[in-house]
C-alpha cells in the first residue's frame, strides 16, 4: 500500500512537470522521467524507498531542473524530516571551499573539501541522475545537498592538514533565506546595494528602501520597465489549484473588498484549459529616489532570487534611459526571474510540490535566463580568497 501511494505520487510529479509546470517546453531535455522511474523502481525492489530516500530522490529530481522556482514542501506529521549539513560550499577548480558555518563547528571558513565518499566532485557527480549541482559552471553550482548525503568527506584545513570526517546532518527549515537586514550601504562615496542573498519576494519597506537608494527623484518603475508580457499555462489542473487558493483568500475577505477574487475566478474560467495565454501587465508604482547622485554597484550572485533580479532588470532599464549610473558587479544571478505565479499541490498529508504557473516573454521565445541567470556587466569569479575578504565589494569600490 505504501510502495503504491508512492509511486501515484511519483506519477503525479511528473505529470504536473509535464503538462502543468510553465517550464515544461523548455526545461523538457533536463527531465529524465525515464531514468528517475527506474532509479525508484529500483530502490523499491531493493526495499530501500522508505520516507527519506523518496523525499531525497523528489528533491534531487526537481533540483536537476535547474530552476529554483521549484521546491517539495515535508509536512511536519511526515516521519522523515529534511536535513542539511551545517555548512556552505562553493566550487574552485576540483574542490569545494567552505564560505559558510552554522551548525557543525567542526568546520572552518576556508577549509576545502577534497574528497566525498572518496571521490573528487566531478567523480562523484558521475553517480548522480541528470545535474543537480545546476549546471556545469562552477560559480553555479551549488552543492550543499549533494555534500549532506555523504557519508565522510576528506579535508584540508588551512594549515595544511588533512582529516576524513563523518558527515553530521541537522534539521532544515523550508525558510527562504533571508536577506541582509538592510541591503543597502554607501562606502566611498558609492552606494552599494547588496544583493546576493535576495530572496523571491521582497516586503514592501525593503523594496521602497532599495528603489529610494537607486533613483534620484520621483520615479515610476512602470513608465521605466513599459508594459510587462507574461504568459500563463491555464490548463485544467492549474486552474483547479489556482481557484482552491483564490476561494481560500476570498473566504477571509469581506464581500466588499473580494471583488478582485471574483474577477480573477471569472478570468480562470474563461481561460480553463486553453495553456499558455498572453498577458500584457504595468507596475504602477511611484517611489521618491534619494540618491544624491552617487553611482550605484548592484552586487549579485547566484543565489540572488527573482525579488533581487527585478531590482536588477529595473536598474538596467533606468541605466539605458539615462536615470541611473549603475553597474551590476558579481556573478550571474539565479535565473528565477523567468517564472512567476507559484502554485502548490499536495498530493497527501505529507508532500506538496511548488511549481510556477506563469513565464515572461523571454522564457516563453526562448530567450530566458534560467540556467545562466542575469550576467553582471563586472564578473568576479569565485576563489577562495573570498573566504577571508569580500572580493565582490572590493571590485564594485574601484573606479
């Protein structure tokens, strides 16, 4: 009974990855249906598949994507309950150069991992389904999941010394991470506006801070971007989860202020199941720019989410109509911003899948930046002297 629940919900994956995810024309090459259902089939036989390797094999499975905007969601009542090493790593050449401790203070900032389950990365890759690392660029590449699944990892620490270590693994909140408690900073008579821990949604009072620090008077980001172009995938499945959610918010609403529900219901229904339709939208919003006139450096990463590269495309879009003196400094940024519109579908009291509705323009002529992100016009590679000193920030200061 368990082994069958399961593979509906595998079923179910795939299937809305197929036909209902926005990605789907275009992320379909990396979609390995094929070799996902026989690595589980296998597991199965092998009575290996209990809750955390399922879990495990959806998220890695998703993670080969390449696409942040996708995500499973564990319930609490699940008996399985994500982990994480307590660390973060970045690539250079063959090794992986902790940047980050949180939990495991075994580790250094600047320790490389050398080895995992005595294999180089690239080695070690090889046993994995697709790329779940996203991608083959080295400054892409995340690792801190395939490093948790390790067994022990070799590593040299900055006097040298080596040491094999067991990998300890600690409980992982679904939480975005958050950005810097204000992203924005002058140094140098420079105003730098940190966005390399940009998460997918920024609160209104942050979003207000940057734009403020970005222009120099009363601007609207609608006359600056012009008309946005989105298109929407209404198929049956997506419209079904779009109206439960919409009925949810207008059960909390008064009859006075859901009217927007009711025109939303209207226009799913006008549009259930025709896919993809065009949708032309305008940001209307007005902020009073600050900026005395002091060049702006936007710092990127690729963990700046889609809330960071709006800021991004807003900033380039002001720079071309001559507003701004702006330069985006760092390496190329997520490339979420090519989906929007999440949806969530649970498939039972333990497993939701996230996945987005909607694609710009771009995404949809296939001219997005998913898989390669937004490229900074100043890049800076990773090294591992970034483990001692913010290499990014110096670059962004030199005139």
């Amino acid at each position: 009974m368990v082994a069958e629940k399961r593979d509906r919900i595998l079923q179910a994956v795939m299937s809305v990855l197929e036909r209902d995810y926005a990605g789907a024309p275009e992320k379909a090459p990396l979609n390995e249906t094929k070799q996902w259902l026989t690595a589980f089939g296998e597991a199965w036989k092998g009575n290996r598949l209990d809750d955390e390797l399922f879990a495990c094999y959806l998220t890695q499975y998703l993670a080969t994507l390449h696409d942040p905007n996708l995500s499973l969601l564990v319930s609490a009542e699940c008996p399985y309950q994500p982990e994480r090493c307590g660390f973060s790593v970045r690539r250079y050449g063959d090794e992986l150069y902790v940047v980050e401790v949180r939990e495991d203070e075994r580790f250094t900032v600047g320790d490389a991992i050398v080895l995992l389950n005595r294999s180089k990365p690239d080695d070690h890759l090889r046993y994995a389904i697709g790329n779940p690392v996203n991608g083959d660029d080295p400054d892409r590449q995340l690792w801190d999941d395939l490093v948790s699944r390790c067994a022990h990892v070799l590593v040299r620490h900055a006097d040298g010394s080596e040491e094999d270590m067991r990998m300890r693994r600690f409980p992982h909140a679904h939480a975005a991470v958050a950005e810097p408690a204000d992203p924005v900073r002058v140094q140098d008579d420079v105003t730098i506006i940190d966005l390399r821990r940009a998460p997918a949604v920024f609160d209104d009072a942050t979003y207000d801070r940057i734009l403020t620090a970005l222009f120099a008077g009363r601007v609207n980001v609608g006359e600056v971007l012009g008309d946005e172009v989105q298109y929407t995938n209404y198929t049956v499945g997506n419209c079904a989860v779009r109206r439960a959610q919409l009925m949810a918010v207008r059960a909390s609403l008064d009859p006075v202020d859901a009217g927007w529900v009711d025109e939303e219901l209207e226009r799913l229904a006008s549009h259930e199941g025709t896919g993809f339709v065009r949708e032309v939208e305008r940001e209307d919003y007005e902020v009073q720019g600050e900026n005395p006139g002091r060049p702006v450096r936007l710092l990127t990463d690729v963990t700046t989410g889609a809330a960071g590269e709006r800021i991004v495309r807003i900033a380039q879009a002001a720079r071309s109509k001559g507003l701004v003196d702006m330069r985006v400094v760092g390496r190329a940024t997520s490339g979420a911003i090519d989906y929007a519109n999440p949806l969530a579908v649970s498939f039972d009291e333990y497993y939701t899948l996230v996945y987005p509705m909607s694609k710009t323009e771009a995404a949809f002529r296939g001219e997005g930046v998913s898989g390669t992100g937004i490229a900074p016009d100043t890049l800076v590679p990773f090294t591992p002297e970034e483990c001692v000193s913010d290499e990014v920030q110096r670059r962004a200061l030199e005139r």
